[in-house]
C-alpha cells in the first residue's frame, strides 16, 4: 500500500487513549480520530492538550454536553467510518459486537479487545503467536491483557524447545487505576479454575495444554503471572535456556529483585520515571530470580501492565489485517520500531 493506513480508534477510555498514542507513532499509520460517547475525564483532558486527535460522536451522544465545554467535534461516527480503513474497536465489552455491523455496512475492517467474544472476529490474534493468520482478515479479536503477555512468553519458550504443557496462577489486579466500579475491598477472591487465559492460550495455540487458576486481590497497578511450563519431549528445560530466550524478546523484560524490582509497583514506578505517558510499559517483566528448574520443567513469574500491554500487538494486528507486513517478523519489528520497545537494550 503506497499511502499510509488509516486508523480510527472507538472508545476514548483507558485503552482507547493508549490506541490512539500508539497508532500516532507509527510512521506508515494515519491516526484519523477517536471517537466516544460523553465528555469523559478523558475526553476533558484530550481538550485540555489541546485536542491532538480530531473526536467524533457515536449514536447517542448529546453535542450540547460537548459544546457546553468547549470540546469541538468534527462530525458523527459514520462519518469517521467513512474515512478510514481500519477502526480499533475499544469501546465497553459487548458494544462491539454492536459496532461492527456499522463496519460491516461501511465496508471497514476492525480489531476489538479482549472484552468481546470470540465470534465478533475472524481470528482470535495475537502478534508473536499467529500473525499469519491475520493476514487480509476482515475483523481480529485480541486476547486479554494477561492472555497476551502470557504468550509472548509461552511462544517464545515453545519455539526455542517445544512445550507440551503449561500450568498458570494469576494473581489478578481488581481494577484499573480510578476505576471504583469494584467498590472499596480488602479480599481475595478465586475463580473457577481453568481461568479463561489458560482455555485462551489453547485457541491460540492449540498444540500445547494448559490450565490455570485466577485470584483477584485489591491492587491496582499489574496482574503476576506464574507459569510452570513442560517441554514436549520430556527433555529439560534449563534455568540458562529460559533466560536466554525471554533476554532475546524485544517485548520481554528481564528484570531482578536485586535491582530494586520487588513488584508491580516497582514496574509502574520505574515506567514514571522514565518518563513514560501514563507510566505505561509496553513490555512485560521477568523477574530472573523467579526461573527456576523443576525437574525437567521450568518455572517463572511476570508481571503485566495491563493497561498497556496489549497496545502492540493491536497494532500487529493492523498490519496483519492490511498486510502491511507479510510475516510475524516484519510485523512485530516494525511496530516495535515506531513503539521504541528494548530500547533498553540498545
């Protein structure tokens, strides 16, 4: 495609905002507007910036309430849909799938988040597991915050050594930061087990076996994951192999409590100061001290900023479905290289 691709972003909340930055980065990518519902906090501060990303109005939405503030607008939603190529469907779990027959009757594609079903896409897609799969589809789903970096690691151990299984704990941050839908708690609570990242896994990548159990606990900033993963030969899985796989990951964050990383806290911190928007990362950590052999299987633990981390690989997504890029490699850099991820490592 010889002019760049254009995007537009539905759903200007927590990870639409994130959407909307990241596609602005890429250097083929058009950011053609966002769009919402209400003058949200985040549409207030979208103004307040000095309205960076033209916004238009969904069905339903009262302009007076946005003109009352001084928030321009440039028009409706069909008219965003009439002007872009793709739409990065962000917008609350369920209204997707409502959504996308207005894609469908403008002949746009999209890519919804992990709170829609499956059936609303083609493709359950994930950048690093099956690119391939997404080229020149009409619609992709993405896997949850914790399903996608849970993968990269997965992935990347199954193509280095071939994995047959996998068993995971989540320990799972209640809510976002601001949200207070949750209520003001001081428990944990379990899921049925198997968690749904764990069944999700398997759709992804249906050779490998996997099963998990999910704890919600009353933080905020990142989900821990804990994954014991078995070769597919019964061969071992060394501590060294392990850490040399997730060092090679551009994604992947190899950090250790003896530098000072002694949470989720000490991630998000460190993301401030850098001086990251938001403090957002848009790689996982792995803690190095958490590698450990089990026998012949191997055991690790990361972190997740689940606010950020699956901004790469919509954007993956993008140019799977456009083909932009024909393979996982060439996809993956180059939203890497626009993102500036392992810039640490440069």
């Amino acid at each position: 495609m010889d002019r760049k691709v254009r995007v537009g972003v539905a759903g200007y909340g927590t990870i639409g905002q994130r959407l909307a930055d990241g596609v602005a980065l890429q250097k083929d990518m058009e950011l053609v507007g966002v769009a919402d519902l209400a003058p949200t906090l985040a549409i207030r501060a979208l103004k307040e910036k000095g309205m960076p990303y033209d916004l238009y109005l969904v069905q339903g939405a009262d302009k007076s309430k946005f003109d009352e503030l001084g928030i321009p607008t440039k028009g409706s939603f069909d008219d965003l849909l009439g002007k872009v190529d793709i739409m990065l469907d962000s917008a609350p779990g369920g209204i997707g799938a409502k959504n996308k027959v207005l894609y469908e009757k403008a002949g746009v594609k999209a890519i919804f988040q992990g709170g829609e079903k499956n059936s609303v896409a083609d493709v359950f897609f994930h950048g690093y597991a099956n690119y391939e799969k997404g080229l020149d589809k009409s619609y992709l789903k993405l896997t949850s915050c914790n399903t996608t970096g849970l993968i990269r690691t997965v992935d990347a151990l199954d193509r280095a050594v071939g994995l047959s299984k996998v068993a995971i704990t989540i320990i799972r941050r209640v809510a976002d930061p601001g949200d207070y839908h949750r209520g003001l708690t001081n428990a944990l609570q379990i899921d049925k087990a198997p968690s749904h990242q764990a069944v999700d896994l398997m759709t992804i990548m249906p050779h490998v076996e996997a099963t998990g159990i999910l704890v919600h606990t009353p933080v905020t900033h990142g989900h821990i994951i804990t994954v014991l993963a078995s070769s597919k030969d019964g061969s071992k899985v060394t501590k060294e192999k392990a850490l040399e796989v997730f060092e090679n990951h551009p994604r992947i964050r190899v950090v250790s409590i003896d530098e000072g990383f002694l949470g989720n806290a000490s991630l998000f911190k460190y993301a401030r100061d850098l001086g990251n928007p938001r403090g957002d990362m848009y790689e996982i950590g792995l803690w190095r001290d958490s590698i450990v052999e089990s026998g012949n299987d191997i055991m690790y633990a990361i972190n997740i900023p689940q606010e950020s981390v699956t901004i790469p690989e919509t954007i993956d997504g993008i140019r799977a479905a456009m083909h932009m890029q024909s393979t996982r490699e060439e996809g993956t850099n180059k939203t890497n290289e626009y993102l500036n991820i392992a810039r640490w490592k440069k």
